[in-house]
C-alpha cells in the first residue's frame, strides 16, 4: 500500500503511461492488421487477375494463332511468339506475387499444363499436316480446343479453389476484427475513465479530505483550542505534517502555561501587598468591633455591632472569591455569540440594580453587527463587572448607554455612563486591583476584564466622554481568531 503523495502520483503516471501504451498499441494493432488485410486482399485480387488473364490469354492464342496457322498467314509465327511472351510474363507476375507453397504448386501446375498446350501448338507450326484440309477441319473442332486445354482448366479450377479458400479465411479474419472493434474502441476510454475515478476517489480519501481537517484543524488551533488533535490520517507527507502540528500545538500549550503559571506568580507577587492591605483593614475592623462589646451594654448596640462584622466579614469573602477567580488561569471554550446576546444576559443580571436607581437604558445594536467567536460565559462575567461599575457610577435617574456596531474590520462594543469619570487610569498590563469607594466592591472587575479580553485577543479601552462620564469600548477584531463573519 503506497504512503507517500510521491508514490501516489507516481502510480497514478504509471497507470496513466501504460494506459497510453495500451491505446497505442491497439491503434497500432488496429493499423497494422487492417494495413495486413488491405494488402493481402489487394494480392489474392491481383493473383485471381493475373490468373484469369492468363486464361483469357491462352484461349485468344489457341483460336488466333491456330486461325492465322490453318490460313497460313505469314504473321502467324510472330503473333504465336507475342502471346506466348505476354502469358509468361504473366507466370512470372504470378510466381512474385504468391505469398505460399501451396500457391507456388498451383501455379506451377497451371504453367506446366500450359507448356503441354505449348508443345501441341508447336506441333502446328511443325506438322505438315496441319496444313491439309482434314488438318484444319479438326483444329477447328470445338472437342479438339477442349482436349488442348482441358489440363490447364483443371489447374486453373485448382488455383481458383486456392485463392477463394484464402480469401474466405481473410474475409473471417476482417469479420472477427469488425466484431471485436466494438469492444477494443471503448475499452482504453473505460480504462481511462476507471482510472480517473480511482484517482478522484484514492486523492480524494487520502490527500483531499485529510487536507481539509488538517485545516480545519489548524483553524481551532490557531483560534487558541491548543488542546485540539489533528488527526494524522492519508498519504505519509499529510501525517508528518498533523503530527508536526500537534507537536508545535502542544509545545505553544505548555509554553502558555508556563507563561500563564509566571503571569499568575507574578501577580501574586505584586497582589501582596494588596492583600496584607486588603484583610488587615477588615481584621482591623472586626477587632475593634470585638473590643467595642466590652464597653457597650445597649442590645441595639450589640447588634449594631454585630451586623458590621458580618458585614465586614461578607467583604472579605467576596474579595477573596473574586482574587481567586481573577488569578485562575483561563480555559476558553469558544462558541458563535453575539455580542448584544451577551450584554443583554449581563444587563438582566442587573435589571434590579437599574430599576432601583431609575437609570433609563438606551440599547443599540447595528444591523452589522456579526457573530464572534468566544466564551460566553467569560464574556459576560467581564461585561457584568464593568457593567457593574457604571451602574453604581451613574446618578439617580441618569443614563445608561450600550451599544454593538460594526466599525472597519472590527465589531465594536461601548458602554456609556453620566458618572463623575473613572477615579483612576486603568492600565491593561496593570497586575495590582483599582481602588473601590464601593461599599460591596472589591476593585477587581476591571483587572478581570482586561484579563478576559486579552485571552480573547480583544482590545479593553477606558475613555472620558465630552459630556462627562465614562466610556468603555471594546474592539473584536474580525477575520482573526476573535471572531467569525
């Protein structure tokens, strides 16, 4: 069994040449035999020409010459040598022409019948008695031409049964080539149509369609699905190929997650702080509040006391859940989205939120606007962070903006608020969480955002808007990995 694309296409040559080959040589078979044919039809024509010549020929010397001999006429002589000329000239052709023993005896008994007839007829120019009047009365006689003759018709009549035997047996040969042609005409355009199909069907198996799901494939893998396996199926340069591919797949794999494994290292190291900052403030809190129940006898006191330890406790735990989630490394599992799909899921997630502030929400989303290519649930937990933080930046009773557009080769999603602006610059690459003045918030939903985005090869841009408040964009390439046309 050929493996190789090479040894394919080399059969396929070969087959090809040999088809080739074949149809040359029954043309050239097909030439040949009826070039044959021709030319041994155009013989035994010629011989049964020739032949019947030489008949006519002696019949018209023995009444000629013999007439010209009784009348005594002085050319006798000289005709009788002209025809016996002629009718040997005409052996002569007969002997070239033949082409078997058995037609060199035929004709060798014709001329030796015809020297018998020569040697009576020699006799008429030697005899005297030719000359008398009895003599002439019995050339003449129908019986004497009869019994001149009647040796050569025998070896005529043999001769003629020879020719008409071969050309019988020609006439079979021709009809057994004329029943065969139908069948020796299509058989080189059947091979070749065969051939065709085994070579669709054999590249199409073994090349086409490995191709394809190499592709495919390469697609995934390139859409960040490292895990993917490219099936190493067809011809040998196709197998050396997928597996090439899967061991660059899971080369880039570990080399992400070496990289993801020294990203999370390096966050921890640059959270640090923030997290000493960020429980010592609440234990602060909760040990104050335990010293505060020595000095308090009030049970509306007690109580006071004991709902802000809660609380603070409910803080911490939040914040420890969200640090957590943002230092997990990311395993995207893309599926077609829409982006105004997956702000809407988030929206619903805040329509409570909303209500209660009296925040009228203005949505739009553009007739361009196309499918994406991403994890929707990473998506939309992004989206409801920042979400998140334009509702509780907006004013009573202020707007809310989000919109999904198509813009160049990019889809664009932006959220608008009437908020008083971001407190501080966000910084894509910023590992440390942005200071929260919310009571329940824990200033990781940007980092986590920019996180997300980034994995998804998206761009998260923070801007001012001219009439106050703050602009969220995000940029989904298209054509790319991040999302499908």
């Amino acid at each position: 069994m050929l493996r190789s694309l090479r040894g394919l296409l080399l059969t396929y040559e070969l087959a090809l040449l040999l088809l080739v080959i074949v149809t040359g040589a029954l043309g050239g078979l097909s030439v040949y035999f009826w070039r044959e044919a021709s030319t041994e039809s155009l013989r035994l024509s010629r011989l049964t020409h020739i032949m019947h010549h030489v008949r006519s020929d002696l019949f018209r010397q023995i009444r000629e010459v013999t007439r010209a001999r009784l009348m005594e006429e002085t050319a006798a002589l000289a005709l009788y040598s002209r025809y016996s000329r002629r009718i040997d000239d005409k052996f002569d052709a007969l002997r070239q022409g033949s082409a078997s023993r058995a037609e060199a005896l035929a004709i060798q008994g014709m001329q030796r019948a015809y020297r018998v007839i020569q040697q009576d007829m020699n006799n008429i120019f030697g005899d005297p008695y030719a000359a008398s009047q009895l003599g002439r009365l019995r050339i003449l006689e129908s019986d004497h031409e009869e019994q001149l003759v009647g040796g050569f018709e025998t070896a005529f009549r043999a001769f003629d049964r020879l020719l008409t035997s071969e050309h019988a047996v020609l006439d079979r040969r021709v009809g057994e080539w004329v029943r065969l042609t139908p069948v020796l005409i299509p058989l080189p355009i059947l091979l070749a149509a065969v051939l065709v199909l085994l070579s669709r069907l054999s590249l199409q198996h073994r090349f086409v369609s490995p191709m394809a799901r190499l592709i495919e494939g390469s697609r995934l893998l390139s859409a960040g699905a490292l895990d993917h396996k490219v099936s190493a199926a067809g011809v040998e340069e196709v197998q050396q190929l997928a597996l090439a591919i899967n061991h660059m797949a899971a080369e880039l794999a570990r080399s992400r997650d070496a990289l993801v494994e020294r990203e999370r290292q390096a966050a921890l190291g640059a959270l640090v702080p923030v997290i000493a900052h960020n429980i010592r403030n609440p234990l602060a809190s909760i040990r104050a509040s335990a010293q505060l129940l020595d000095c308090v006898e009030m049970r509306e006191e007690i109580h006071e006391i004991k709902q802000a330890v809660i609380q603070t406790v409910d803080r911490l735990g939040r914040w420890v859940t969200s640090l957590v989630s943002y230092l997990h490394p990311h395993k995207l599992n893309r599926t077609r989205a829409r982006p105004s799909r997956m702000l809407a899921t988030a929206l619903g997630l805040l329509a409570a939120r909303i209500a209660d502030k009296g925040l009228r929400l203005d949505e739009r989303s553009g007739a361009d606007e196309p499918e994406v290519w991403a994890d929707a649930d990473l998506i939309e937990q992004a989206l409801f962070g920042l979400l998140s933080n334009a509702v509780d930046a907006s004013p009573v009773g202020g707007r809310l903006t989000v919109a999904t557009h198509g813009e160049g080769n990019c889809c664009v999603l932006s959220i608008d608020d009437d908020g008083p602006g971001m407190p501080f610059d966000p910084e894509a690459d910023g590992l440390t969480p942005g200071p929260s003045t919310k009571r329940y918030g824990t200033g990781l939903g940007i980092p986590f955002a920019f996180k997300v985005c980034n994995a998804h090869g998206w761009k998260l841009a923070f801007s001012t808007n001219p009439a106050g408040g703050t602009r969220v964009t995000i940029e989904v390439p298209l054509g790319g990995s991040g999302s499908i046309v």
